[in-house]
C-alpha cells in the first residue's frame, strides 16, 4: 500500500470524540474537557506541559513541581463514530462532558 492510499484512509477514518482528563495526583485537582480528537489532545497536553508551554499556569507549576509520574491521563469516554463526514459533534461533546461532571460529583475548587 502506497503513501497516498495511506494518507487517504488516514482522512477518511472517523476521529475518536471525546471527554478526556488530567489528574494531578497529589492535589487530586483535574483538567477534563472534551475534543474531536481526544487521544491526540491528550498527546498534544503532554507535548505542552513537557515543554512548558500549557496554557494553563496552575497545571503547569503542578507539572514542573512533580512531573509526569505525578499526573494521570486518560480518555473517559467517546463519542460512537457519526456516518455523516460533516456532521459537527460540538453539541454533542458538550453535553458528554456535562454528563461525566455530574457521574464525578467534582467538588469545587478541585478543576483547573
């Protein structure tokens, strides 16, 4: 198989929407939000704080003071891929995400 039909197959495979969060273990403080692509936002989030570039601050200093090994990642939950190549799944996601805030019981003060 060539590197075209590759790139084409690529493009054409549903992307995993979806809720995904970042744990600060010590301080048990979470980063959830939701995404077309989750798992690659979840790579993208650990590229950032890696370089010291997340945009959130509080997150960052909680990385840079315990590294890595001091959060969790993970995908929550997904969204079953859609037939429809254009169909937007914003709505969808942001009701996906209000759903698994409520089954976490967050507490307040514990997101970033």
């Amino acid at each position: 198989m060539g590197r075209r039909e590759l790139v084409r197959r690529y493009k054409e495979t549903p992307r995993p929407a979806g809720v995904y969060r970042v744990v600060h273990q010590p301080s048990r403080r979470i980063l959830l939000g939701v995404s077309p692509d989750a798992p690659a936002m979840l790579n993208c989030t650990r590229a950032q704080l890696t370089m010291s570039s997340h945009p959130n601050r509080q997150l960052q200093r909680d990385w840079d003071a315990d590294g890595e090994g001091g959060c969790a990642f993970e995908v929550l939950d997904l969204l079953p891929p859609s037939d429809d190549p254009n169909n937007d799944v914003g709505e969808d996601l942001q009701t996906l995400l209000e759903l698994w805030v409520e089954k976490l019981q967050i507490e307040p003060g514990t997101l970033y």
